[in-house]
C-alpha cells in the first residue's frame, strides 16, 4: 500500500479523496465516541513516524539488510502501537475509538507525505 502512494499512479487527486473519505470517516466515528486529545497526537505522531521510516528505506541501498528491516519495522510498527493504545483506550465504543486512532495515522502519513512532495512554488 505504501509503496502505491510513493508511486506515480497514485496522482493528487486520488489521494484528494482519500483524505476527504478519512475524514469523513473520522468524523463520523467522533459523533458516536470522542477520542481524546492525548490519543490524537499520538496517532498523528505514528502517521508521521511511519512516514519517517518509509523514507529512511528509500534512501538506503536496496541490497542491504537495513532495507529489509526498516520494511519488517514500518509493517509491524503501526500494528503494534495501535494494539498498544488500544489497550489504554476506554472500554465503551472501543471500536469506534480504534477507527479514530488508525484514521489520525493515517491522516499524519497522508499531511506529512502530501506536504513533502508537494509542487514546489518558483519565483
């Protein structure tokens, strides 16, 4: 998936509607349970983490045995924070709670991603 958004099919308008549907979504989710602010960050700062990772395993030479493990880590890593905030989040519409935390990582890959590539403005 992620190697998708990185690539030239994915145009701006694509990513356009999933960031408008992910909102959506998030807010429609906020309207049946409120996350909290706290975990809010928290999930942006995963979006952007994960961005971070996926960027260190283009650089790298594709050989290495680095490749291979930041790719295992930006895997495994937003599965396991989210199974870890899950299990700090109330217990009352936790599934709800959990589509809000996967939908603000989501939403802090798509800003930071978007944000990086973006059209550069000349003078």
């Amino acid at each position: 998936m992620l190697d998708f958004w990185y690539s030239e099919r994915c145009t701006r308008q694509v990513k356009l509607i999933v960031s408008i549907m992910l909102c959506i979504a998030i807010y429609y989710c906020s309207s049946i349970a409120k996350l909290s602010p706290l975990f809010v960050a928290i999930s942006l700062a995963i979006g952007i983490a994960l961005h971070v990772l996926k960027q260190l395993s283009l650089k790298i030479l594709a050989s290495s045995i680095q490749v291979k493990l930041l790719k295992i880590l930006t895997a495994l890593f937003p599965i396991f924070a989210l199974a870890i905030m899950t299990w700090f989040l109330p217990k009352q519409d936790l599934i709800y709670l959990i589509l809000q935390c996967f939908g603000f990582m989501a939403l802090g890959f798509i800003l930071i991603a978007n944000y990086e590539n973006r059209a550069k403005r000349t003078d």
